[in-house]
C-alpha cells in the first residue's frame, strides 16, 4: 500500500465517524420516547456497527491500526446529549440533535475524500463512500421528523 499514511488516516476517520455516531445513539436511545424515531435510531445503529466491521476488517487486510475515539470526547458528547435531550426529548429535537452530528459527519469524510480521492485505496474509498451515502440517507430520513 503506498499511501499507507493517508489511507491509514482516511480508514482511522472512517471508523471514529461510525463509533462517535454509535456511541451518540446509544447515549441517546433511553431518552426516545416516541417509537418511530427510535426504531430509526436502532437501524441507523446497526448500519454504523456495519461501517466498524468493515473498517476494522480492512484495517486488518492492510496491516492498520485503528484508535477508539477518547473517552474525553464521549463523556462531552454524552453531556451535550443528555443536558439537550433532558429539556426537549420530542421527536423533532431528537431529529435535530442527530441531523447536526450526521452532516458534521457528511462535511468531514467528503473533505476526506476530495483531499485523497485520487491516491486512496480502492477498498478504503469504497467504504468512504458507502458511508458518506449512508448518511447521507440518514439526513434524508430524520428530516422528515422535523
């Protein structure tokens, strides 16, 4: 792999972009009352266990060492989500809440893939974008809970 350093950057994105969204749902999910958004949530975090698989699979492949993201990062991101969710647990600010964390999501792995479209790995720039699609989907879908 000759763009080991990017591509190990780019996969190492991948995989904290599926975590923090993993661990932001699950931090999430007792605070759902309404059924509808929650059974979304469970999909949405099904599909994100999928994208860690994929990325500690091909981190495997090529030899790649991925990092957790910190616990400091989770406990600020578990406040922000119980303290905004303990004042308004409506379906709408659910929405909200995960739309903002999936387009700050979408920003970030496409600068990841227009910086490194051209020198990635094929099977990293694949999941990259299966991801980006993914949530993308996701955005679609939680919009209409607004």
């Amino acid at each position: 792999m000759d763009n080991l350093k990017s591509d190990s950057e780019i996969l190492a994105e991948i995989y904290r972009n599926a975590q923090l969204a993993q661990v932001s749902i699950t931090d999430l999910l007792p605070e759902v009352e309404d059924e509808e958004i929650k059974e979304e949530l469970l999909r949405e975090h099904e599909e994100y266990e999928k994208i860690c698989s994929q990325a500690a699979s091909l981190a495997t492949r090529y030899d790649l060492n991925l990092k957790e993201p910190s616990p400091i990062k989770k406990a600020m991101m578990w406040s922000a989500i119980k303290m905004n969710a303990a004042t308004d647990n409506s379906k709408q600010n659910i929405a909200q809440m995960m739309i903002k964390g999936t387009i700050n999501g979408i920003t970030s792995l496409k600068t990841s893939l227009t910086d490194g479209e051209q020198i990635m790995n094929t099977d990293i720039k694949n999941l990259l974008k299966d991801l980006i699609s993914l949530e993308e989907g996701f955005e679609r879908k939680l919009k209409r809970y607004l």
